[in-house]
C-alpha cells in the first residue's frame, strides 16, 4: 500500500481520530499543570491559548480562496450567531472548566463534563422540540445512576468552600456546554459555512472575550518559560493542529464512528490522570465513571442518524 492509498483508507482516519482524542485528552495535563505547578489565571491561561490558537485557524481558513469566498457572503445576522457561539462555547464554556481544573480533580471535571450529551438531550426536548424515545430516557436516567453512584463516597467528605466553588461553576459550565451543543448543531445543519468556518470564527470571537474577561478580572499574569511551552503546545497542537485534523476525519468517518471515538476520552482522561496527576478513585467511583460513560455513549449513539451531519466536535 502506497501513502496515496494509506490516506484513503477509513482505518487511516479511525487511527488518525483516536490520535486527536488522545491530543485533547493530555489537554487536561497540561491544564492542571500550569494552573497548579505554574500558578496560570484559569481565565486568561484559556483566553490566551484559545486567542493563539483562533488565530492560527483564522490564517489557516483564510488561506483557502474557497473560504474567503463562503466568509464574505456569510449573511449578517450569521455573524451574530457565532458571536453567540463563540461566547457560549469559549468564553463561557472553557472559561468555567478551566476555573474548575483550578479547584478539582480532573477526572470529575471530565465526569461532569462527560453529562453533557444527557444535559443536551434534555434541553433538545425544551428548546427545538427533539423528543427522545423510551431506550433513550432509559439511558439517561442510567447516567444519573452512574453520576450518584461516582460521589456516593464522597458525600460524608467536608467541603471546602473552593471545592464547592468548583462544583457549582462546572455545574454552570456543564450547562453551558449543551446548550453550545445544541447551539452548534443547528449553525451547521444548515451548512451555510464549513464546520472548520464555524469553528475558527466562533473560537476568535469567544477567546478575545475571555482574554479580555480574564485579564480586567486577574490581571496581567507572570508568565514562565513552562508555562509559554505549556500554551504554544495547547495552542498550537492540540487546539489548531487537532482541530483541522479533526475536521478531516469527520469528512472520511461517520458519525457513529466519530461519537464512539470521541466517547473513549472520559477513559483516557480518567487513566491519564491516575498515572501522571495521582488521582486514585476508589471502587465505587470506578463503578459510576463506568456507567456513566457507557450510558452517555448509548445516549448519543441512538440519537446518530445514520447519515452522517456535519457537527465539529470541540473538546480541549
């Protein structure tokens, strides 16, 4: 097989999709270590590595004649709406879960995030009428269990007032997360612009905000050399890097394919964590982690239809 034929192969792009996965979830390491090790703001930390990286997207989507084409016949009131993207996703979002990296264990951050496709499913039946079958409910109330299950043996623990802080603006962030998924899911339904368009446009909106947000809010930070090494990696690699090539996988993948892959990240980061942070979940908690995922799994296998939508799945 020569690389022309490797390129078009589906187990190329399976692989190349685990690889990306496998890129946002050491985000997550590399999170918690320039917040804890190099005492980075959680705002402006996520607002500088998202302001880098929307730029190299930017330059990266206007490279292409095509694209700088389909951006200067976007309709107005499509500005608006990935204004309200970027800033429900990025500014909001990532703002929250960085804040949260700050003040708890990364595997429950990703737990709680993990809730998200639940969330969205619930808030699908609110907001664009989206009424899920009886399979469907099963599962998500099996995700409550798996959740209740998780922190069943955390509950006769004494909260400090910073890991409760945590909990409510993950909570927030959660919430926050499903409706950009919902939010998202509609802007590219309707195809007016590529998924790698709504991505770079949304993500230079949203960051400059939080940039901003964090540095009115925390101030303008001191910076290591670590901690320039931890952004331009975040920033470059796996933000811009993953994003396009993420982009490319999901031209090649179906969406089945994709929810299954990008599903294996809650595993990842919970085992990455364990060997690389020294966080140790006892049994129990082992137990919620594994109902949950495969629960949140199901929920959006049998919500895939089986021609493939062009979504961008954002992670880290």
């Amino acid at each position: 097989m020569n690389y022309k034929q490797l390129f078009q192969h589906r187990s190329f792009y399976i692989l190349l999709a685990f690889f990306v996965t496998i890129l946002w979830s050491s985000s997550w390491l590399l999170i918690k270590f320039g917040l804890e090790k190099e005492n980075l703001p959680p705002l402006t930390f996520a607002g500088i590595r998202y302001v880098l990286a929307a730029t190299i997207l930017v330059l990266v989507v206007l490279c292409s004649s095509q694209n700088r084409s389909a951006i200067r016949n976007l309709p107005l009131n499509w500005w608006g709406k990935l204004a309200g993207y970027g800033i429900i996703f990025f500014t909001l979002t990532q703002g929250t879960q960085y804040f949260g990296l700050l003040y708890l264990p990364a595997i429950t951050v990703s737990l709680l995030l993990s809730f998200t496709p639940i969330i969205a499913m619930i808030l699908g039946i609110l907001l664009i009428k989206e009424r899920p079958n009886a399979l469907q409910l099963f599962f998500i109330l099996l995700a409550l269990t798996g959740t209740l299950v998780y922190f069943i043996p955390l509950m006769d623990i004494n909260y400090s007032n910073t890991t409760l802080i945590g909990l409510l603006v993950v909570g927030f962030g959660v919430v926050t997360n499903s409706v950009s998924a919902i939010f998202g899911r509609n802007i590219n339904k309707s195809k007016t612009a590529s998924p790698l368009i709504v991505t770079a446009i949304s993500m230079f909106i949203g960051s400059i905000v939080l940039l901003i947000t964090g540095l009115i809010i925390e101030g303008i930070p001191t910076i290591s050399i670590t901690a320039i090494v931890y952004i331009l990696w975040l920033s470059i690699v796996n933000t811009a890097i993953a994003f396009t090539l993420w982009n490319k996988v999901m031209q090649k993948l179906r969406a089945l394919e994709i929810t299954i892959i990008n599903n294996t990240m809650l595993i990842q980061i919970t085992f990455l964590a364990v060997i690389f942070l020294g966080e140790r979940p006892k049994p129990l908690e082992w137990v919620g982690l594994v109902i949950l995922g495969i629960s949140a799994l199901l929920v959006q296998i049998l919500r895939t239809k089986p021609k493939k939508e062009e979504v961008m799945s954002i992670n880290n």
